[in-house]
C-alpha cells in the first residue's frame, strides 16, 4: 500500500445541504404525509 490512502475529502467538496433545512417543519410535514397514506390504506 505505500501508505498512500484515498480520502475523498482531498478531492471532493463537502457540502452541508442539511443545515438549510427546517427539520421541525420537515418532521410535521412528513408526519401529515404518513397520516394521509394511513387514512388511504
């Protein structure tokens, strides 16, 4: 091996796209979805 690694962080960007996310908002919204899909079943 060399001690050569791969770190993908070398190469790549990291983004944080969940820091733009409401989670409290998000969590309400999907819990009204599951209440729907049980109301359908």
């Amino acid at each position: 091996m060399n001690g050569r690694f791969f770190v993908p962080s070398k190469y790549i960007e990291f983004k944080n796209r969940d820091e733009a996310i409401d989670f409290d908002t998000k969590m309400k919204e999907s819990q009204a979805e599951i209440v729907e899909l049980l109301r359908k079943e």
